[in-house]
C-alpha cells in the first residue's frame, strides 16, 4: 500500500502547531479530503509553510526567550572580558573544561526556555519566580560572606521553602504538573543567570578583592602572574559552578512542590464535586 505523503505533511503540521492553534490542525485535516492530485500536494506544502511560520496568539511570552538569551550571550561576554583583563587565567590546569561546560550549560538553558515556550505560555509569572528565587539566593550570599551566622542559617532555611513553594504555586497556576514544571525550569534558568550576572559582575569589578587567607595561601604555588588574577580566575570558576548547582537545586525543589501543587488542586476539585453533589438538607 503506497504511502499519502500529503496526508502525511498534513498530518505533522497538524502536531507542530501550537497548543492554542490546535482547532486549525483538525480543520487542515478535515479539509485535506476535499483536494486532489496536485491541489493536494499544494495544500499540504502551504500547511506546513504556516506550521513552521505561523506564530503564537501569545506573543506576550516571546519577549522571555530573548532575554534569557540576552543574559547568556552577557554572562559569556563578561567572562570573556575577564580573560582579556586578566589574560593570565588562560593558564589554569582547568580553564578549557570550565569554559566548555560553562558554554554548554549557557546553551542548554537558551534550548530549554525555547522548547517550553513553543510548548506552553510563559510570561511574567514565570519570570517574577524566578525573580524572587534569584533575590533569595543573592540575600543567603551576601548574609554568608557577612559573616552573619543566624541570619544565613535562616536565608538557607528561607530558600527551599519557598522554592517548594514557587513550584506549588506554578502546578497551581497551570493547572497541570506539567504547566507547573514548565514554570520551574524557566523560573530555575532565570535566577541562576541572574545570580550568576551579579556574582560575576562583582568580582570583575572588585578585581576579586578582599582576599582571604586561603586564597593567599594558595597563590604562592598558583603559577598565576598576580594576586589579583588568581583571585578573579578563584571566583569566576566558583560563580560557574554556582551557575549549575543553582538551577539543578532550583529545578529539583520546584519539581517536588508541583507535586503538592497538583494535589492540592485536585484535593480541591473533589471538594467542590462532593459539594456539588450533596442532596440538601
């Protein structure tokens, strides 16, 4: 049995489409029938022209994958100038495994915040999370370096319950643990860049000042050039490491409370079905 290659085109630009395109998908389809010979062939191929082309009615949510992109390309520009102000760190036993994973974990979160955006809207609730995760992790840092024991005991304390929390209030927001996950790794990808910018701006700026006894101590048998060098190469390398670890813990935490989101939204759909269907009294 030879295979409808137009049925077939039709029917993948019919599953390309956007979610909230989906009533044009089962119109192509229907309306594939009524074409035949070449006029089929020409209704197939400008079906999927307008898959491929066509764009969301949600155009508000575009502006999110191009700043998560705009972050990228700075975060990598601002460890590029740290190597041309510091040329020195070149020499690093680790510096071309860093940059590498460094380079792939920046690309890995552009792909990512794209596919969930073609996939689902996204818009300023996903980037307020990630806001105030961001704000979070910025605040048990600046407490940590302050030397405020109590103070970064209850940041770190603060910082997965709300995570858990973001990712309840995602699940519920979405109405579906799928939704809500959409929400976390945007929310996740925004806040570790936006740490990261900060994190690394600073050290830029501060030349990695003030240096503390160990890094000190371990400059002496270093091979870097200067203090100052060791120190920006030091904190830029641990900044990358955060970049990671703070998505991974973000996404991890934000998953589990989509979980309790989910439930708690469906705890209370069978509340209101149970009420429904309560015979008076």
């Amino acid at each position: 049995m030879a295979t409808d290659l137009p049925a077939a085109i039709v029917a993948w630009a019919a599953r390309v489409l956007p979610p909230d395109r989906a009533e044009w998908g089962q119109a192509m389809t229907a309306e594939m029938q009524q074409y035949h010979g070449r006029a089929r062939w020409r209704f197939a191929v400008g079906c999927a022209v307008a898959a491929v082309g066509l764009p969301k009615r949600d155009r508000g949510g575009r502006w999110i994958p191009v700043a998560v992109l705009v972050a990228a390309v700075v975060s990598a520009g601002l460890v590029g100038y740290g190597f041309v102000r510091y040329p020195g760190m070149i020499k690093g036993g680790g510096t071309w495994p860093a940059l590498t994973a460094f380079a792939l974990t920046l690309t890995g979160f552009v792909v990512a915040v794209r596919a969930v955006s073609r996939r689902t809207r996204v818009g300023p609730f996903d980037l307020s999370c990630g806001g105030v995760l961001a704000a979070i992790w910025i605040a048990v840092g600046a407490l940590a370096l302050s030397g405020r024991g109590k103070e970064w005991m209850l940041a770190l304390f603060v910082l997965p319950v709300v995570t858990i929390a973001a990712g309840a209030l995602a699940a519920r927001h979405g109405r579906t643990r799928t939704a809500g996950l959409r929400t976390v790794v945007v929310a996740a990808v925004v806040a570790a860049l936006a740490v990261f910018l900060v994190l690394a701006a600073d050290t830029l700026i501060t030349g990695g000042r003030p240096y503390d006894a160990g890094q000190l101590r371990d400059f002496a048998g270093s091979g870097y050039p200067d203090i100052a060098t060791y120190a920006v190469s030091d904190d830029l390398g641990t900044d990358m490491v955060l970049l990671l670890l703070m998505f991974m813990m973000t996404a991890v935490l934000g998953s589990a409370g989509t979980l309790l989101g989910v439930r708690r939204s469906r705890e209370g759909l069978d509340s209101a079905d149970s009420g429904a269907g309560r015979p008076p009294l």
